[in-house]
C-alpha cells in the first residue's frame, strides 16, 4: 500500500521573516522613533544644540536641512504608530461593548468631576501658600560677600486691592 504524501506549500523565507514577531523588536522601534523625532524638533526649531551647518554636503544647502528634518519626523510619527496601535487592536471589540451614558447622566458626572477637581486645586494652593510662608520665615541664604537674604520672597497683597 502506497502512502500519500502531503504537498507542502512552499513559504518565501522573506515573507516569514517579516511575519514573524521579534520579542524586542517594538521596543527598539519605539525608542529609535521617539529620538528620530525629537532630533528631527531640535532641527526644525532652530535649537542651537543641534543645527546643520552651512558647509555640510546636500543638506546645508538652502533648506534641504529643514526638509530632512520634516520628513525625519513624519517617519519618527509613522514608527511611532507601528508601534502603539497593536496594544489598541485588542480594544476595538471592547469598546463596542460599551454601554454609554445618556446626556443628563453624562452632564452630571461631569459637573461633580469638575467641582472635584475646583475643590483639589484650592486645597494645594492653600498648602503651597502655606508652606512658602513657612520656608519664607525659615530660610535664608548666605551670598558671596556675606550678607544674608530671603529666596523665598512671601508675596503680599496689592494696596489697591484691600
């Protein structure tokens, strides 16, 4: 009896290599994306830092610097979403589940967090206030010819105001 062999599909080493998934592989992407981007920022915002000079082959020339720049940081923005939208693939189906609330509802969680966070914020001022009256009292430091001064200056009241 004559056994029947099972065809292999021949699969290119090319597409299997680029199907399969390297354990750091998204990591590397996301950090080297991530410094293309803010080199690419540093050039475009004329940073002194980092600046092409005059004299540099094909980009000092006229604004073949500021072009590279652009489209260094269009690629940096394109690694960066190959790299973020496969932890939003799983959320997609997630989010249909969702049921939403209805205006009113909606309106009302809102406000409550709104005054929440009214209500927050005049307490740290209230506690940063505080402790600059504190240390403004406390502290004081020694200048080079010897003499002492406050750094803390405790702000006061306008007299137009009271």
């Amino acid at each position: 009896m004559a056994i029947k062999q099972k065809s292999e599909e021949q699969k290119s080493k090319l597409i299997e290599v680029l199907t399969t998934e390297y354990k750091w592989e998204n990591l590397l992407l996301g950090v080297l994306a991530t410094i293309s981007a803010a080199l690419a920022l540093m050039i475009i915002s004329g940073n002194t830092l980092l600046q092409i000079r005059e004299d540099f082959p094909i980009l000092g020339e006229g604004n073949n610097g500021l072009i590279f720049a652009w489209v260094l940081f269009v690629i940096s923005l394109f690694g960066l979403a190959l790299v973020i939208y496969p932890f939003f693939i799983p959320a997609l189906p997630e989010l249909k589940k969702i049921t939403w609330p209805r205006w009113p509802k909606f309106l009302d969680n809102a406000v409550r967090v709104l005054i929440f966070l009214f209500i927050l914020t005049g307490v740290i001022l209230l506690y940063n206030i505080l402790i600059i009256r504190l240390l403004g009292g406390i502290l004081w430091v020694k200048r080079s010819d010897g003499t002492l001064f406050k750094p803390i200056q405790v702000m006061k009241m306008p007299s137009n105001l009271t």
